[in-house]
C-alpha cells in the first residue's frame, strides 16, 4: 500500500528510506519547522521498517505489525515524549528495554520527540549509547530547537533538516483538504507563517473566530487608550497565535504606510490596519514589534516564568511605547 504522507513530507520519507535500505546511519535527528506533521512521517517510516509485506518505499498497512503500529502497541518500538519535567530515568529506563532482545522483530526503534529538552546528563546518557548501539537498534531523535542540542550529541546524529514547501504547494493542499476558497486559505497559509496544518486547523476551528474577536478588541482598545485591557484576552495556551496576530497587524499597518497594499495579509482588518498606520509612526511601530520578539524570546526560552506578570509588564511597556508616539503624530516620521 502506497504510504499516506503529507505531499511535503513525502521525498525526506525516501530519503530516510533509502539511507536505511543502505544501513547507512543508525542515528537520525530530524530538525524542522511546528506542525509539519514530523511524528506521522515517524510513523511511515516504523511500518516501512517492521511491516511483513514489504514492497521497494512502500508498507501494506494491513499486516499484523502494521495494525500494532498504528495502535501504538508494538513492543520493539520506544517512544519518548520530553518535556521539562521529564528525568535522565525515563531515558535509563528505555536504555535498558533496548539492550534486551526484541520481542516482535529483529530491529528495534527508539524516538525521541522535544531532543531540544535534553539536558546534558541526558545528553551524555543518550551520546553513550548512540556509540556503540545495540545490533539494529534505530534512533530517530525530532527537534524545533537544534540549537538547544549539545553539539556533541548532534555530531553523532546524521541531521535532517524539514522546512517547509513554497507557498503556492501549501494553498493547493489547503484549496485540496478544506472548502474555503483562494482568498481565504491564502490568508490563512500567510497568519499561520505557511505551515499548512496549522493553516487548517485554523480554518476549521475556532482560532479564526478567536482572530476576529482579539482584532476587534484590540481596535477597540487602541481607539480608547486602553492597551492594558488586551491583557484579558491573550490566552497563555495559544500565546504564539497571539504573538503572530500582533506581528501581522503591525506589519500590515508598516505595508500600509508605504502604500504596499499588496502585500497585506490581514485584508480583512482594513479600519484596524489604517487605525494604527495613521495614528503611529513608522519608528514606533517598529518598536513595538521589537518589543514584542523580545516578550517572546523571554516567554517560549526561559522556564518557570510568571506568565501573567510578564504579559502585564509587556503590555504596560507596548502601552509606553504607544503613548511616547501620540503627543507627536503630526511630526514628519524618521
């Protein structure tokens, strides 16, 4: 049976394929993008690897090991999941499984999801291993955050870089697996930074009526000068779809500036856009979004933070920023 893998996923699923077929790398590190649907191309490759039906890049998805597989209860295969709470034990404990003999096949697979999350006792822990392995043990290890990887481990890894597609392939798929048109799934591929799952779940679920409902508010607060306000409506569980939406307007309303109507991508928040293009200037809007990168930059890489207060300190320094600008609007801009 022919695999059924996203279409920009398909030629690294070959790739790896063929690497394995040639037993070239044990090790693999697959470095890419949020939401391009790296655990599904995992999930080909373990039946390609285990199935008994076999044929060339292709797996039945009816055998026996197929079914467990796709259960998630096959015996050979270790999956672990890290996260910041997760301890070098979990590792130690799979560790151990591996080095025992394997119970359905004669290989056995081990992938790491969040690798980023390592610490380096976990990293040495894994580095050991990885040199000398287990006989026809596989190692797939995913990250969003190579950086974050010791670059001793990453020397033993054979690294897959996955970014995604152009953008016109994104709308296709999009046109292809929602019932929206052009238009829209364009906007959508552009506030989603083209990544076409995300794109979706966006079209589909409410996050589009979260979208419209935070830009009219923040229309609403800009006109009264009561930025603060925003606070209760930025929600901690989707603060990088907020941090997306601010960067897009604010962009949007620099576009606007400069008379490059083209390339908006919210062009369905037009009053929103010339509210904020004609009440700022330029240099102010720039600062905003650097101060908002900066916000992020605190927020998704330093752990243990006080979310709420963080927010509040962000959104008190955007509202400085904004007022710094108001008393001087009819100043030629920089």
């Amino acid at each position: 049976m022919k695999n059924e893998l996203y279409p920009w996923l398909l030629k690294y699923y070959k790739k790896i394929v063929k690497m394995l077929k040639k037993r070239q790398h044990h090790s693999i590190l697959i470095n890419s993008d949020n939401n391009l649907g790296i655990n599904k191309l995992i999930l080909n490759i373990k039946k390609w690897i285990f199935c008994e039906n076999i044929k060339k890049e292709y797996f039945c998805n009816q055998c026996t090991k197929c079914n467990l597989i796709e259960k998630n209860i096959f015996f050979d295969i270790y999956d672990l999941k890290l996260s910041k709470i997760i301890k070098v034990n979990n590792l130690r404990e799979i560790i151990k499984k591996i080095l025992l003999t394997p119970k359905y096949s004669k290989k056995k697979i081990v992938y790491i999801k969040n690798s980023e999350l390592l610490t380096k006792l976990e990293s040495n822990t894994l580095l050991k291993i990885i040199e000398e392995p287990p006989k026809n043990t596989i190692f797939f290890l995913q990250t969003n955050k190579i950086k974050n990887i010791i670059s001793t481990l990453k020397s033993r890894l054979y690294i897959i870089n996955i970014f995604n597609i152009k953008k016109n392939k994104n709308i296709k798929w999009l046109l292809k697996n929602t019932n929206f048109n052009y238009k829209k799934c364009n906007q959508a591929i552009e506030i989603s930074n083209n990544v076409p799952l995300f794109a979706k779940k966006m079209l589909l679920g409410n996050l589009w009526k979260i979208r419209k409902y935070f830009y009219k508010n923040l229309f609403e607060k800009i006109k009264k000068k009561q930025i603060i306000d925003i606070l209760y409506v930025i929600k901690k569980k989707l603060i990088v779809f907020f941090l997306n939406l601010i960067y897009t307007i604010l962009l949007d309303s620099i576009k606007y500036k400069k008379k490059m109507f083209n390339f908006i991508i919210n062009i369905d928040q037009k009053k929103l856009i010339i509210l904020i293009s004609k009440k700022f200037k330029k240099k102010i809007i720039y600062k905003s979004i650097m101060s908002w990168m900066q916000f992020e930059k605190n927020v998704l890489n330093i752990n243990r933070i006080n979310y709420e207060l963080i927010l509040l300190e962000q959104i008190l320094k955007w509202e400085k920023i904004l007022k710094n600008n108001i008393n001087n609007i009819l100043l030629p801009e920089v």
